[in-house]
C-alpha cells in the first residue's frame, strides 16, 4: 500500500488540462457508479466531519474520502481531507492519499466544465465571488481551455485577495480583470458567474439581477435560493445530493450533467436561457482523480497494512500474540 503524501502529489506536475480531461471522463463514466450520498457530521462551532464512499466499476476501484473541518487543528489548514483507495476485484487497500490537491484540482476542473457546457457560446466574460484556492483552481483551468480567446474576468474586492489573484495571471495576455465592491454589480456585469465563497447568510443578489442567458455556478451552494425558483433550468453532478435542498420539489427543470454529456436530455438550447448549476462535489470525481495519480507511481512511502492472516485469528486470553497457538480454536 503506497501512503501518497500533499508533496508527492504536487511533484507530479499535473496540468490543468489534465485535470480537465479527468473530470471529462469521470462524468461519462457517472451512469455506471455506485453513489451514496455524502455523510455529513456536524458539530457545534462549524465542525463537521463528512464521509464520502463511491464504487467506479469500471476503473475497479472502490474509494473513501473523508473530509474533516475543526478551527483547533494544530497543522495546516482547518479544512483537510484524506482519500482511501481500494482495488474493488481484491478488496486490497492500495492507497492512502492526502485530499488537498486532489479536492481543489477536481472541484475546479468540474466548476470549469460546468462552465464550457452550459455557458453561452464563446462567453467572454466571468464572475467570480471567493479569491481562494478553489478559485484559482478554476481559473488555471479556464484560461488553458480558453487559451485562444480574450475574456474580461470581473471579480469581488475582497480584503485585498484580488491583487494576489489578478498577479497570478498577469503573463496571461487575453485576461483583462475588473473589480467590483458589490456582488450586484459583479452579476450584471457577467454571463458566466462563478462563487467559491464559503459561508453566506443572505442571497447575493435580486434574482432580476442575472442577465438573460447567464450561467451561474455556485462551488459552494449557499447565496443562491431565489434562483432556483426563477432559473429556467438547474443541473448538477447528482440529483440524490440536493433532494433536501429547500426549493428542490420547485424547480422549473432539473437534471444531472451526466445526462447531458449522454444526450438524454438536452442542456442549454437558447441564448436567453438563465442556467443553474449546482455541482456539489462528489465522491466518484475525487476517487478518479486519485486512481489516476496513483497510476503515475509518485514517490510516495511504502508501508504493509496486514491483517490477521488466518481465518481464526483471535487470541486465548494471556497467550503470547506471536505464539501460533492464538489462532486455534478457544
């Protein structure tokens, strides 16, 4: 079993193109998953501790990620996750992965397929509200796959994040930022509109703020409920992960992404359609990434995890555990 640590991972070098092409795949493979919702523990002072099991039958692997949040971790960030994965024909655990790359990579390769799906053809100009990991994430990846085209990005003042992001890209030639002091004025101002923030209390905008055929991607879901009520259409990465969502017995049109790419159901098919899409993050997506990484036989540690190695392994009370003699019958 091969313990793949935060460094082993990034010494990889994957492009955002990759991580592009992975979410590609990982979605066509979507029908033939097995996907129970995400398991969510919560805790006072905005702990929780989420499990999130998948099957890819058609990759043979088997995958846990479990997420934990909780303001008193000694190290890092208080956001962590690890990802365990498992060969589905053997039931052999093969690897144990840091989640932290594999979480933003993924989340943001997802927000920018979302994006080149249900956006209007050839938008040119993008939101985004939430200047941190998972939005840079995303925008690495949208500026690869629309490397050929000028886009206007419009992003959020917020405690002076937007300066870090815009240096980021400021080689990038064909990115021409604004900044905003409202969210209002972002969204009118945008035809794709992208949220990576973390916590909202209120909607961020009147829901005739949104333009007509605007896309809006909430990587984070909260800020958006009067949309659902008024949007011509919402899609998301699945259906059994939103049912407990307040509006979701009211919305206009619902289906999920997969069924799109298949061509069961049809995706945007006007310029004036208001489109939303709810991509929750979902297990299937963070265990491809981390079969594809684990492929690449990164430099990572090697340990033994064995169990018992007989079938009647426990012990007779007071007996040595190396003696043979602990794995006969009491």
């Amino acid at each position: 079993m091969k313990i793949i640590d935060h460094s082993a991972i990034l010494s990889l070098g994957i492009s955002p193109l990759d991580a592009y092409h992975w979410v590609e795949n990982v979605i066509q493979e979507k029908e033939t998953a097995i996907l129970p919702p995400k398991i969510s523990m919560r805790q006072a002072g905005n702990v929780f501790y989420n499990v999130m099991p998948c099957i890819l039958q058609s990759e043979d692997r088997m995958g846990v990620k479990i997420i934990t949040r909780h303001p008193k971790k000694t190290q890092g960030p208080s956001l962590t996750s690890q990802i365990l994965l498992y060969e589905l024909s053997s039931g052999q655990l093969i690897a144990v992965l840091d989640g932290s790359y594999i979480t933003a990579m993924r989340t943001g390769a997802v927000a920018a397929y979302s994006a080149q799906l249900f956006g209007v053809q050839n938008f040119t100009t993008v939101g985004i509200m939430g200047l941190g990991i998972t939005a840079t994430a995303t925008m690495d990846i949208l500026s690869v796959v629309n490397q050929e085209r000028s886009m206007e990005i419009h992003l959020l003042r917020y405690k002076g994040q937007e300066r870090q992001f815009m240096k980021r890209y400021e080689s990038t030639e064909k990115l021409r930022f604004v900044l905003h002091d409202s969210t209002e004025s972002l969204i009118r101002s945008s035809q794709v509109i992208l949220s990576c923030v973390t916590c909202a209390e209120k909607n961020f905008a009147e829901a005739n703020m949104y333009q007509p055929g605007c896309t809006v991607i909430p990587v984070h879901t909260m800020g958006f409920q009067n949309c659902d009520l008024e949007f011509d259409k919402i899609f998301t990465d699945d259906i059994g992960h939103i049912k407990d969502f307040q509006y979701f017995d009211q919305f206009k049109s619902l289906a999920e992404v997969s069924e799109v790419i298949h061509g069961n159901v049809p995706g945007r098919t006007s310029k004036q359609e208001r489109i939303l899409v709810y991509n929750i993050g979902i297990a299937i997506h963070d265990v491809y990434f981390a079969n594809q990484i684990w492929k690449q036989k990164p430099n990572a540690m090697e340990v033994s995890l064995e169990g018992p190695l007989q079938k009647m392994w426990f012990p007779r009370p007071g007996t040595n555990p190396s003696d043979e003699s602990i794995c006969k019958l009491l």
